[in-house]
C-alpha cells in the first residue's frame, strides 16, 4: 500500500511538525566552547610576562607578542593538528630501488619548524648573548611548543648542541654557523647554509648506562680530535632522523687515543654524497608524533670526533643539560595549554544553571591546576636566567642541581595534569579533535628524556657529592624566601633536615631515599619563588596544597579560603 502524506489543506490530518519540520533542529549547536583560536598566547599568558620582564629579557617582548599572535592563530593550530595526525613516513628505497632513507613529513610540520627557527626558538641566546638571552629565547621556545610539542625536540637539539660543538673549535667553526641560521630548509645537502641538529647515544643494551655502548670508531688516520672516523654500530633511539648532523657516541679504536668519544655525524658528505645512516624503522611512540624517533645503523659510516677521546660522556653532557632545561620549559609549556584549554571550556559551557567556571568543585580544581602552571613557569625562567652568559660562579652551581630537580619533579607532574585538564572537558577533551588528548599523550615523553626519574635522582646525588658548592647555592637560593610564611619555613627547615640526613647514608641507602629529598627540593624551590615573585595569595594557596598539612592528593583539594577568582584572573 503507498502511504498518503499529509497537507495543509487536510486540517484533520495536518499537525504543526508535519506541516512545518525543523529539519535542523537537532543539529543546533549551543553551550559549546567557542574555538580558542585567534587569540595571542603571550599577551594572554600573565605569568610568562611577568617572568620576562624580570629575568631582564623586557627588550625582546616585542617579537614575543608576535610568536604569540602566530602561534595563537587559527592556521597555526590547524598546521599543529595536521602534523600530530598525518605523521611521519620511513621512505627506505626511492621507486627505483635506491637506498635513500628518509622521512617524509607533512608540509604543515615543515611549516611549523620554519616559523619556529625564524624566530630563533633554537639558538638565539647563542647568536645575541645578553642579560636574558635564554630567557627570551626560553620564551618564544615554550610559546612554540605549548601549541605544536613535537618540532620542539629537533629545534632543542640544535640549541643543545652548540656548547658541545664549542669544544672542538675546527669543527665549530663549520658548524656553528650553520646552526645559528634562522632559515630552515628540509632538503639534505652539503650545500646548505643552515643546519639542524639531532642526538643519538642510547644502544638496545644500555639505554641510560651509555658507557655499555659498542658502536665503535676506527680511524680513517692517526685519529684524535677533529679527525675523522668510521663507525659502525646501532642506535636504539635517534629522534629527528632528517636533521642535518649529529652527536653520538662511540668507542674509538686506534692510536689517536680510545674509549667512548664524542663525534660529529653528517648526513651528507662533504662531496655532496649521502653518508651511511640506514634507518630501521621509526619508533611507534605514545606520543610526540609530528616528531620521527627511528633506529638507525651505522655500517663505515663518517664522522669526526669532538673533544678529547674517552672523553664522550663529558663532551655530550653539555648538550644533556641544555636538553634537559628544554624538558622542564616543554613540560612548563604544555601545563600552560592544558590550563588555557580548561579554563577557555569551563568559561563558555554551563551546567546547572551556571557556567562550569563559576562552579565551586570546578572552579577548585581548575585553580589548582593554575597553581601547578605558575610554580612551573617560574622555575623553568629562573633556570633560563641562570644559564645565560653573565652567570655568576654561584648561578652556575645553582643551575647545575636546580635544573636536574626541576626535571625530576616537573617533568613527572605533567602527565596527571593534562590528564586532570583533559577530564575538565569531559568527552571532548578525551577526543583527539580537541588538543588535550595530544598533549595528555605528549607529556610523558619529558619525563623519559634526556633521563628519567632515577636517572635524574641519581644524578642529583652525584651533583651533591662530587659538587658541594650546587647544595650551598641551591640553599641559599630556596631560603631567600625565608621568614615570608610559616609554612615555608618548616619545610626549608625539614629539607636542610632532610640533606643532612642523606649525606649520612651509605650509597644503597641514600639511592633508597633519592626520590624523596629530590622532590622535596623540587617544591622548596617551586615555593619559595611563589613567594617571592606571585601575589600573597598564590603563594599562600600553593604551599597549604603542596606542603600544608591539608594538603590533598588529587588536583581540586585547595584549603577553605583560597582565593579562587585571583588565582584564575592570572590564567
């Protein structure tokens, strides 16, 4: 039977959602978050501001509201999303057979480290050493990376690399210019007048021990620095596969000296050739997509060594503590997103008759996540600040234990904060259309490298027994704050305890408590800037939560009191 369709003019069969449908009646969007897009996250971010007018970089404020406009844009956002969605490919053989080994990125991933060069993310503080050069480029590094993390690593790389270059003055002569250029091409080629840097020292059988390495180093002559090598071993872990240079690791052979060495590794040689750099496979990572880690093999392949032979470990740690700085900004920075982010939904959804942000159990918890966001922040440009050129004996020995602790404890809060933040969007934040679930992804990876939490603890240990001097200027610069809240005081007052204490153990032991004094070093540190450097009333918040004896094991259990509102209208 065909069925009749009512009309209007039947009335006995007419009803008003016949006669007239709402065909898009449920496709109506409201009480949705606008997109946060469009917006300047410098000029947005209070906190950041504030730390780079007083760590004396105000001069470069200027071409920091215009990192923060890019960044903040509607096109740059969706290069980020692209480049963490359409990710990176092992191209081994071209279509006629020819080995080429290469990676094949998206050209918004190409487009996002472009724009991250040309402003210098990567080593202005080098090319423009002044009074807050690290931290201007601390700055524009973390403005970069809190909406697109993965280019950060190969650009951190090539920021890091540069003292380690220093040691070998041949060679950093070649190639420190290359890396202070702020153009950026992703063609290999011996011709370039630019250069990114990448890092390769971890083997399958020694990970964090890299002194188990076996690649070795034959040499094509006498040997010895600045001389020419050729290697032959595997690398378990190479990020940026399709930078320019490297710095490995290996054990050097022959009469020009042995042991674990340092060596510059060029992908393409001097005569326009491809050097040997066989990459296995790229790893399948949580996160960091947009970023290509790889195995590569390394078969007669030409490097040249840096720094003294045996001398490896000690001419690549100062590529290790820039990187590690990077980790702590990286980590502060994708704290700041997730804080954006929370707050931005929580200020435009309601439910229960109020918006989210106006919800006392969602406003708590979106001002301790704040809290979190400032105490990293301000860490991470203390240390920025300390690593620039006119650092005094005592900044030095301060930078060396504060930046190992920092690492340590920021690096490990970042994954339960995006995670918390993720949860203030509810189902969207668990999707991948909206950036939390990426960063919730991405934030472990800060804590894995360049050492992770009993690497890092461990290392702080050794810093305090082979280098006394980094306790006494850590202490001093934790107890400037002394006598500004009772709360503090008790715990600058245990830590010293807690020092003492550790000194006295046998290594067993003091290894066994490692990651207790570390972390609480970590908060005295956080503390005491909040105190010195935030309104009364963050840090006042901040150490009831943190140190107090209320304080909560989950984001979102502030003391009765807390001045909620001032803390959120710095986010």
């Amino acid at each position: 039977m065909t069925p009749t369709h009512p009309t209007t003019t039947d009335p006995s069969t007419t009803t008003t959602e016949t006669a007239h449908p709402r065909p898009h009646l449920t496709h109506t969007v409201f009480n949705q978050s606008t997109p946060r897009v469009d917006v300047n996250e410098y000029e947005l971010n209070t906190v950041l501001q504030e730390a780079v007018v007083r760590h004396d970089a105000e001069w470069a404020e200027a071409e920091l509201r215009a990192v923060g406009a890019l960044v903040g844009s509607a096109e740059f956002q969706h290069d980020a999303h692209l480049a963490n969605t359409i990710t990176p490919e092992l191209r081994t053989f071209d279509r006629w057979g020819h080995r080429i080994d290469e990676v094949e990125y998206h050209p918004s991933y190409h487009r996002i480290i472009s724009a991250s060069i040309s402003h210098g993310a990567h080593t202005r503080c080098w090319s423009d050493p002044q009074p807050g050069s690290h931290v201007a480029r601390a700055a524009v590094f973390m403005l970069f990376g809190q909406i697109e993390p993965g280019h950060a690593c190969p650009v951190s790389m090539t920021h890091a690399a540069i003292p380690s270059l220093q040691l070998q003055p041949d060679i950093a002569a070649a190639w420190v210019p290359k890396a202070l250029s702020r153009n950026y091409s992703p063609q290999l080629s011996a011709d370039k007048a630019s250069a990114i840097f990448g890092m390769s020292m971890t083997e399958k059988q020694g990970g964090s021990d890299v002194r188990a390495n076996t690649t070795v180093a034959r040499p094509v002559g006498a040997g010895g620095p600045g001389a020419e090598y050729l290697l032959t071993g595997h690398k378990w872990f190479c990020s940026a596969p399709m930078s320019d240079a490297f710095l490995v690791l290996a054990q050097a052979q022959g009469p020009g000296g042995e042991g674990l060495s340092c060596f510059l590794l060029p992908r393409v040689l001097p005569d326009g050739t491809r050097n040997v750099f066989r990459i296995q496979r790229l790893k399948n990572k949580l996160g960091n997509k947009s970023n290509a880690s790889s195995e590569i093999e390394l078969d007669g392949t030409v490097a040249l060594m840096v720094g003294e032979p045996g001398r490896g470990v000690r001419t690549i740690i100062e590529m290790v503590a820039q990187t590690r700085l990077d980790c702590v900004l990286g980590s502060a920075a994708g704290m700041r997103q997730s804080v954006a982010e929370a707050v931005w939904h929580a200020r435009h959804r309601s439910a229960f008759g109020a918006t989210l942000a106006d919800q006392p159990a969602m406003k708590a918890v979106l001002a301790d996540l704040a809290l979190e966001s400032e105490a990293a922040t301000l860490t991470a440009m203390r240390l920025a600040r300390a690593h620039d050129e006119d650092a005094s004996d005592t900044e030095r020995a301060f930078r060396r234990l504060a930046t190992a602790v920092a690492k340590y404890w920021i690096c490990k809060r970042g994954p339960h904060h995006a995670y918390e933040s993720l949860e203030c969007l509810g189902g969207n934040g668990y999707t991948e259309d909206f950036p939390l679930a990426m960063r919730y992804r991405e934030q472990p990876v800060m804590a894995v490298w360049e050492g992770s939490g009993n690497v890092i603890a461990l290392d702080v240990l050794r810093a305090m027994t082979r280098e006394p001097e980094s306790v006494s200027a850590f202490d001093a610069e934790v107890n400037r704050a002394r006598g500004a809240h009772a709360g503090l005081d008790a715990h600058l007052y245990r830590l010293r305890r807690q020092l003492g204490e550790l000194a006295e153990l046998d290594a067993a032991a003091a290894q066994r408590n490692a990651r207790r004094v570390v972390e609480s070093m970590a908060l005295a540190l956080e503390a005491s800037l909040l105190v010195r450097f935030s309104p009364t009333e963050v840090a006042e918040a901040f150490i009831a939560a943190r140190l107090g004896n209320e304080r909560g094991l989950e984001y979102g259990a502030l003391p009765t009191g807390t001045d909620l509102e001032l803390i959120l209208s710095r986010h």
